[in-house]
C-alpha cells in the first residue's frame, strides 16, 4: 500500500502552508550564519522555505538569503531558492537529503497536523506522486506506474525523508 499526495493544500507537500521553528543544521551553514549575523533559529512558514533558507546558507547568498527568510510564500521561497547564487550543484545534491530531514523533523515537532498524518493515516510506502523526478515518483497516482514501485522514475526524494521522519 502506497500513501499518494500531490499539491499545496496537502499536509505532506512541502508547499503546505504551516508555521514552525526550524534550526538551520550547522552541517548546512557551517560558520557562515554566525559570522554574517544571521540568524540560525528562525520561523518559517512552509518546509518549502526552510528547504530554501538552507540552500542560500549553504551557498554564502546572503542577499537571497534575507530574502527567503521575510517572503510570504511556499512559492516566493521557490522562486527566491532558484536565484541562489554561486551554486554548486554537487554540493547542494549532496546536503539536500539531510536538510529535507532536518526540516520535515522540524515539521513533526511543530506542525500536529503533519504528525498526526504520518502517524494514523499514512501507509508503509509514501510518495509524491507528480512527474517530477527528483522530489517525486516520476508519475501521477493515476498512472499505471505508480501502483508499482519498480516502475517509479523518479527518487521520491520527499516521500523517503516522510517515512524516515515517521519511523525516528
């Protein structure tokens, strides 16, 4: 059995629009939020612009960075992370699968909700279910690939840290 969710309005999208406390890793900064004075503890108001603060720290944008932190939107983080200078896409590749962690554990300790749904309702598998190939299985829910998860195409990037997060 597979726990299918797709869009904004869905507690699981990191697009979900919800308000929690989140500590930038130091692994994702290193020295540089303190050395630029910014702040490592922050509330953020979707996972979407936790993802994209780390991003920006991790990078050295500063201007981005101060950006994201004040933006009013899951999509506004988005647009603002896709400015990001400097980036080293190994780099970010690399630190994306501990940050999507860290911010979905985040998530769990703020957003009940969120908790909740990973708790009573989710099945053993969770997945994205949307043509993207990183964040995502590849294909919709209504497609004949998704019923199989052999077939995905994509990582499912977000439903492996949801079920990591749900089994810590």
């Amino acid at each position: 059995p597979v726990t299918y969710f797709f869009g904004a309005a869905h507690v699981l999208s990191n697009w979900y629009v919800c308000s929690f406390a989140f500590v930038i890793p130091t692994e994702a900064a290193g020295s540089w939020l303190r050395d630029t004075g910014k702040p490592p503890a922050v509330t953020v108001h979707s996972a979407e612009q936790a993802i994209m603060l780390c991003k920006a720290a991790i990078m050295q944008d500063e201007r981005n960075f101060s950006a994201i932190l004040v933006c009013a939107t899951p999509s506004q983080a988005q647009q603002l992370g896709r400015r990001v200078r400097a980036v080293d896409e190994q780099r970010w590749e690399a630190a994306l699968p501990a940050v999507v962690i860290a911010v979905l554990m985040a998530k769990w300790s703020g957003v009940e909700p969120y908790a909740t749904f990973l708790r009573e309702r989710c099945e053993l598998l969770i997945a994205e279910a949307s043509a993207d190939l990183t964040w995502a299985i590849g294909c919709t829910a209504s497609q004949d690939a998704a019923a199989r998860p052999a077939r995905w195409t994509g990582v499912n990037l977000l439903g492996w840290a949801h079920m990591h997060v749900r089994e810590a």
